[in-house]
C-alpha cells in the first residue's frame, strides 16, 4: 500500500502518517518521487483498517493498494526510472554502461591488461570474478581476496569502477571491502540470507536472474535487497534454461521491457553466459540495445583459448572493440550513447 501525499503536506503530516502506520505493526518508506511525496507501508497482509485510518489523516491525497507482491520494485510505488550511482557511473541514464572484463581474475597481468583494453574500447566499469561458482568442484574457483586486490589495483590504474561476484553471507564484508558493486550470481538469486547481506553492506548490488527463475521470483529477490535500505539495485538478465542445447542458455530479451512495464529498476543484460559461444555475443549486445537495456556485462579475455575459466564465450580485445562499435551505432539510432573510449589501448606496464 502506498499513501501518496498532496503537494502542501507538512513534514508533521507526514509523521503522523508513518506514526500510524508504526502504530499497526508496519514499517513505513517515504519516498520523494519528481512530481509526488508518496510513503509506503512494508508488511503483510495489511488490515483495511489501517488504510481507514490512514484515508482521514490531513495531508493524504490518495491511498493505493499496490496490487503486486513486490512493492519498493513495483513502478507503481515509483513511476520514474531509477538511476544507479556506481562511483559516478550512472546506471539508467541515457547512456548505456558497458561493464566489461574477464569471467576470473587468474593474473595480475591478464587483469589489468583487459582492463586498460575495455577501458579503451568504451566500457566504464570493470567485471571479473575472485569468488567463482563452478559446477564442477574440480574446476578453477578463482582467487579469492587475492584476486579482490588486483581488481582494487585495476580501478586504481584505470578508474573503472569494479563488479564483482559475492557467494556467501560471509564473504559480504570483504568483498565490500574492495568492490564498487556487489553482484549476486544466478546461482545465489533465491539465498535470501546473501540478498539481505548485500542490501545492508550499503554497495550497490547486481542481481542476476536465477536460471530457472520467473521474472516476479526475480523481482521479489530485488525486493529482498531493497527491503534492507539498500535502493542502489540493478537487474541482469543472463539467460535461462530451456530445451535448446545449441546455446548455454536461451537470452530473454524480452524480459527487458516485460521489467521497464513492471518495475522503475535499471536492467542489464550479459550476452555472454546468455549464450555461451563469443560468436553470437556482438549480435545480443545490439539486440540488448536496441530492446533497451540500460547496460551490458560483457566477458573480455586476452587470450579465449588459455582461459580459466568461460573461454569459449569471451571476446578477444579486437572482437570487443567492434561490438562496441556496432552497438554504439544502434544505441545513436534510439537516442541512447556509449562512450566512445580512446581506441588505443595504454598498455599494463606503461
Ligand atoms: C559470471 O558472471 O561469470 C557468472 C558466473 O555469472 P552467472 O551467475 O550468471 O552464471
Ligand atoms: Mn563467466
């Protein structure tokens, strides 16, 4: 439910109504949208009585209840777009954000010079994973805090700001501790401990689509973060499961207007788990674009064929450089922009 305020309430009047909302059990979220004050009631089920006592209160224009299970998500609680700040990187703005890098941080080497190149081809933040969820037990788990270091040294040299995967509630604090953005992986979407970890660490928080999950199970995760005082989320969608084998996952675009109708969050998408192969990434970052999406989460390796660990999806730094280009042209053609990065990349031990 939410209590939408008219134009010349007072700061008393809107105490009094969250005081009354307090006074039912409920806890209450003033928001300050461009052209309405509204507050929401969290809780449920909540009683008519309290909408009664709130309906008679002076100040109130309207009481609405929110029809959606999700509510801080929902675009009715909140009409325009959020944008998300990531160290100065806005994430739902106009421009498209290209968050780029390798699937693990395996080198300090590889690490940084995949930054400096996706920085020169117009990605403005850096993704690599330290903590890496693996199918298999045997396979490369990543470096751990070691590599959060070189991650923190690769913002230091290039400032991009840096995402980065966090598996457990335990990890939270450490991975805060060098990270810009906290990304919560398909795996983890329904481990709602680690959502309300991540939405009290205060970070933003990347939150990918579960790979078996529907948009509301995916919407009601963000609503897990969000609930923690934590308004910085951004959602990814990476692919799902289906039938199909010919690629690692099925990529639903149509997610990203099904969320824009739904929700006032920004959505990214990753074409590269969304597909598995490097060669259909360049065409679902333009589709990703051209359907709107606020952003991309692309994998970027030196060298595909010796990675650790997603190879066979990541684009070699040139690969990189002309999706960039192709998907900077469809971003002009609906009045979106990707930065243009230098072209010439600065090597890692210049
Ligand atoms: C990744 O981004 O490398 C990753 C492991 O993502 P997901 O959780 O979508 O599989
Ligand atoms: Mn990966």
């Amino acid at each position: 439910m939410i209590i939408v305020m008219n134009s010349k309430a007072t700061d008393d009047q809107v105490q009094e109504v969250e005081k009354r909302i307090q006074e039912f059990g409920f806890r209450s979220r003033p928001s300050q949208g461009e052209d309405r004050f509204v507050i929401s009631v969290l809780g449920s089920p909540i009683p008519d009585a309290l909408q009664e006592a709130l309906e008679h209160l002076g100040g109130v224009q309207e009481v609405v209840r929110i029809s959606k299970k999700y509510k801080l998500v929902s675009r009715e609680f909140h009409p325009e777009d959020s944008i998300v700040d990531v160290r100065g990187v806005k994430i739902g703005g106009p421009e498209v954000v290209v968050m780029a890098g390798p699937c693990s941080v395996e080198t300090e080497q590889q690490t940084l010079e995949t930054a400096h190149a996706v920085k020169a081809a117009g990605a403005t933040m850096l993704r690599g994973g330290a903590f890496k969820p693996r199918t298999s037990p045997y396979d490369f788990r990543g470096l751990g805090e070691e590599g959060l270091k070189i991650l923190a040294k690769a913002r230091e040299e290039t400032g991009l700001p840096v995402v980065t995967e966090v598996m457990t509630t335990a990890d939270v604090d450490l991975v805060a501790e060098y990270a810009d953005m906290l990304q919560i992986g398909t795996r983890n979407m329904q481990n709602y401990l680690l959502l309300e970890a991540a939405g009290k660490s205060g970070k933003p928080v990347l939150l990918k689509r579960g790979m078996s999950a529907e948009i509301e199970e995916w919407l009601l995760a963000a609503e897990y973060i969000m609930a923690q005082d934590n308004e910085d989320v951004v959602l990814c969608e990476r692919g799902i499961r289906t039938f199909e084998k010919l690629t690692r996952n099925t990529l639903d675009l149509s997610a990203i207007p099904v969320i824009k109708r739904l929700s006032h969050l920004p959505i990214v998408i990753d074409p590269s788990q969304g597909t598995g192969k490097w060669y259909l990434v360049p065409s679902m970052m333009r589709g990703a674009v051209a359907a709107g999406a606020d952003g991309m989460l692309v994998e970027v390796h030196p060298n595909p064929d010796h990675a650790m660990s997603d190879g066979g999806q990541s684009l070699t730094f040139e690969n990189f450089q002309e999706a960039m280009d192709s998907s900077s042209a469809i971003a002009s053609a609906i009045g979106r922009s990707i930065p243009k990065g230098s072209g010439v990349p600065v090597s890692a031990d210049d």
